[in-house]
C-alpha cells in the first residue's frame, strides 16, 4: 500500500500553533499623525492566532496540501472530466491587457478582449456544428436554464401555447429536471432501454404537442453513445418539440461529431471541463450555449459582432483600409428576439481566456486527439476492470465507463467502501451513486492527460480492492485509514458544516 506522503495531523495540530507575542509583520514607528478612529468600530481585543511568518507559511502550505488536487493526483471523477489544467493558460489569463480592463469601458478600447470573445464563439460554433453562439452562462447548469428559456421563446413566438412537458432520459445529470422546473415546466423521465439508450417506445408515448422538446445528452451519462440519436431528434422535432443538448461531455466527441449536425438545437458547452479551465470548489466556471440556424435569433446577449467597417479608426484610413483584418473591429450586440441578459456584464471573462488558449495551442487536430486520447484511457482501463467488477451495460464505452456494486464476492462491502479505500491509495474516487439507474454506482472518467502508467496504477488498486473486499471486508468499511481525517459523518457534515476555525 502506498503511504500517504501528508502527515496525520489532528485538528489541533493543525489549527493550535499560536504562541503569545509572535508577529508575521513587525510595522515600523509612526512618522504621520495618528489619526482618530471611530470608537465603535474597534474591538478591544481581536482573538487572532499570533505567529511568526515562517508558522504562517507553513500552515498555509500544509493546508492546500491536505485536499486532493488535479495537480497531485488522479482525479477519474466521472462527468466531471478532471483533466490537467495547462498552466499556460493562467499565464495568459494574467496578461495585464486583460486584467487591466473594465467592462464598462468603451468597446474601442477593449478590442483585444472582444477579439478572443469573438474568436471563441466561432471556435465553439465550429466544434459544435451551430450557427450562433453566446458565451453568457456562467456554468453548465445554467446554460441549461438558458436553453429552456430559449426553447419556450420560440413556441411563444409561434404562438405555441400549449407545451408544457420537458422529457428527460432517466439517465441524465440532476440539473436537467432542475433546469426544467426552474423555467416552469414540467419534468418527465423517459426510460433507458437495456443498451442504455433512450428507449424509442417510451419516447414515442410521449411525443406530442404538449412537449417543449427533450434534453438530451449525448454521449450519455452512463458512457455511452446514443445509438439512435437521430431517430430521437427526429421524434421529437416531429411533435413540434425542440432538442436541448447537455454538452457536458463534449471531451469524446469534440473534433469527431458535431451535435448541431446530429439534430440537436441548442446545447450548452462547460468550459471548466471539456476546455480545460479549473474548477471544482464552486467555481468559476462558464457554459456558453450554441444554437440552430432557427433558435440562434433567442440567444442572451450581448454577443460579440465583427464589422465590416470599423468605426475605431477613423483617422487612420490614408494609410489602412477600413476593412482590412488588422482594422477589422468588434462590437457587443443583443442578438434579434435576444431573451435577454443572463449574467451581468459578458460572462466570466477569464475563464474565456483560459478555453481560448487552450484551444489555439490544441489546434482542430489537438482537439480531435484529446477526444481520441480520452476514450482510448477509458476503454483501457474498463477492459482491465470489467474482468473484476459488473458492468451492467457491456459495451465499447466513450470517455467514461459505469460499474456497479456491489462485488458478488462480497455483498456486505458498498461502493462507498471501495471509493473511501481509494484514498487509501492515493487516488480520488470516481463519482459514485450517479447515475441513478446503475445499482451502486462507479463512474469513472480517466481523461485523456493521464499516462499509462497511471492508468495502471489505479487499475491495481481497484483489484487489489476487490480482493481486500472479500478478504477483509472490515478495512474497507473502516477506510480511509490514511487521510487527514477518516471516515466522516457525512450527513452530520453536510447538515452542521464548521467552515471555519474558531478561537477555542
Ligand atoms: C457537470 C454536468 C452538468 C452541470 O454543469 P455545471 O457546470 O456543474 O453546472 C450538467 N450535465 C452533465 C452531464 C454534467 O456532467
């Protein structure tokens, strides 16, 4: 077993190194007049921890090392895609030109930023295959909100009053129900069928005018390509309704397949995983959403635009033409039946910066690679870990695979048993208990920037787990036994969160 390189340390030693009249800053003597502070606004005694710089340090250091992070290990957190962050990108995210700006500024001043805005909506109509794109949502969830919104502007301009029933696979991320009852309509699950596709009878007994379109996301959230994707576009566009895609796992298909061509009308991308930007921990994250030839007119806005003539340069067309690509210039605009503003400003900025980066040092032929490269991991390591583990849908899978649990050699030991005892080993757990149609659930997606080599790793620690699990089955309930802190009360945790240290 690998030992963990962090020391356990308890709370208290952690949190309890403050020694009486040790300073981090020592302010030099007052040569100003000291000024009158109001007197309700200070606090006799502030019971702050007193330590010398280099405690300081340290306890900050020791405490980003206590998570689990992208960059100090192996993160196969299914649907979530935990793939390495090129630190290239927060370079050019720290670009003073770019942090240097305001939004409120005139759009002459601001060229360069709405160049990459611009740029990354054609990059993202070109990936997906659609005619129009808005970079406004600030997340996935969000962008799905942001297409229902959409999705129900056109009925009501047509007049199409009556759909009120947004269908949704029984397999898709908790968001999309979320979404749906957000924007007021009603949910309704459509059944998988037993090779993890939509089910085309159940689709069918749902299709008809009352239906605001389907959400669907593909591949789907148990791994899988859906086999009659074109078929279920066409049901539903044949009942007047429209097809949302979740494009959230847009890390298999990128380069391959482009949704916009596969039926689907509007979809959402999230740059925080398939474009490589942090995330985790709340955020920040982005989810533009691209649209069809005949939804691109609802997208929110303001949009960027490029002009044929530029009104920037007036004074420079003796030298320059006016609609040469060095003078081409941009603008923000609100696109035609625009449903309006969703995010205040232009979206989160930065994280457009960091996705554009990413994809111009990938290039069209990177991009294609990277979703080659992540379906060529998670084929390998389900060929080596089906062997030990059910799989409930046994087929070729795309960026992500689904076991279930529990093992037949040892029913008493739950996926949460083996997710806590892969802490044990080093590495974070999958994503587990999701989706809800799979028992037991282990949804693993490796990404395509891990080597083989751990690929390997991980896939020994699984069987070396499976084999705890029947002969030791108590470790595994007892597990993690290396971390920080052991097994927690999770409902306790979540119910009575401390999220900060209190003096004690
Ligand atoms: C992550 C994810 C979402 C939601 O995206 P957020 O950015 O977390 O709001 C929606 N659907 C699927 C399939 C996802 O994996």
């Amino acid at each position: 077993m690998t030992e963990s390189l962090i020391p356990v340390l308890s709370p208290a030693e952690v949190f309890e190194i403050s020694s009486p009249g040790r300073r981090a800053v020592f302010l030099p003597e007052l040569d100003v007049p000291k000024a009158e502070l109001p007197e309700e606004l200070l606090r006799e005694d502030l019971p702050l921890p007193e330590v010398s710089e280099g405690d300081l340090m340290r306890h900050y250091v020791h405490l980003s090392q206590l998570n689990h992070a992208v960059d100090t290990g192996f993160y196969p957190l299914g649907s979530c895609t935990m793939k390495y962050n090129p630190k290239v990108n927060e370079e050019a995210a720290k670009l003073p030109g770019f942090t240097r700006t305001h939004p409120y500024q005139d759009h002459c001043t601001v060229q360069g930023n709405l160049k990459l805005m611009y740029e990354l909506q054609e990059y993202l109509k070109e990936i997906g295959g659609f005619a129009g794109v808005s970079l406004q949502p600030a997340a996935g969830a969000h962008g799905e909100f942001t297409g229902i919104l959409m999705m129900r502007a056109y009925h009501e301009e047509r007049g199409d009053t009556k759909r009120t029933k947004v269908l949704i696979p029984d397999s898709a991320h908790g968001t999309n129900p979320a979404s749906s009852a957000m924007s007021g309509y009603q949910a309704v699950e459509i059944k998988s069928d037993e090779r993890g596709n939509v089910d085309l009878e159940e689709l069918r007994a749902h299709c008809d005018d009352t239906v605001v379109g389907l959400m669907l996301t593909n591949p789907n959230t148990l791994g899988l390509f859906e086999e009659q994707v074109l078929e279920v576009a066409e049901l539903v566009h044949g009942c007047g309704g429209l097809m949302f895609g979740d494009g959230a796992n847009m890390n298999s298909i990128m380069g391959i397949a482009r949704p916009g061509e596969l039926g689907i009308d509007v979809m959402m991308f999230n740059l925080h995983k398939t474009f490589s930007t942090p995330h985790g921990g709340g955020g920040p994250g982005s989810g533009p959403v691209g649209a069809s030839e005949r939804l691109a007119r609802y997208l929110p806005g303001p949009i960027v635009v490029k002009d044929e003539k530029c009104d920037c340069h007036k004074e420079k067309t003796s030298e320059v033409s006016e609609t040469s690509e060095v003078y081409a210039c941009y603008h923000l605009e609100m696109p035609e039946a625009s449903i309006g503003r969703v995010k205040a400003f232009y979206g989160n900025f930065g994280v457009f910066i960091k996705a554009y980066t990413y994809v111009r040092m990938l290039g069209a032929e990177g991009l294609k690679q990277v979703s080659e490269d992540a379906v060529l991991a998670a084929n390998y390591l389900l060929a080596r870990l089906k062997k030990v583990y059910p799989l409930p849908y046994d087929r070729t899978c795309m960026h992500e695979f689904v076991l279930s649990g529990p093992l037949p050699q040892a029913p008493d030991v739950h996926t949460v048993d083996i997710a806590k005892r892969l802490m044990d080993y080093g590495f974070h757990p999958p994503t587990v208990y999701f989706p809800l149609i799979v028992p037991e659930a282990l949804m693993i997606e490796p990404t395509e920037t891990e080597s083989k080599e751990t690929l390997d790793a991980f896939a020994e620690a699984m069987l070396k787990i499976a084999e705890e699990a029947q002969e030791n089955p108590d470790l595994l309930h007892k597990a993690p036994h290396t971390t920080p802190v052991t097994r927690l009360d999770e409902v306790r945790a979540a119910r009575h969160p401390r999220l900060r240290w209190k003096p004690s």
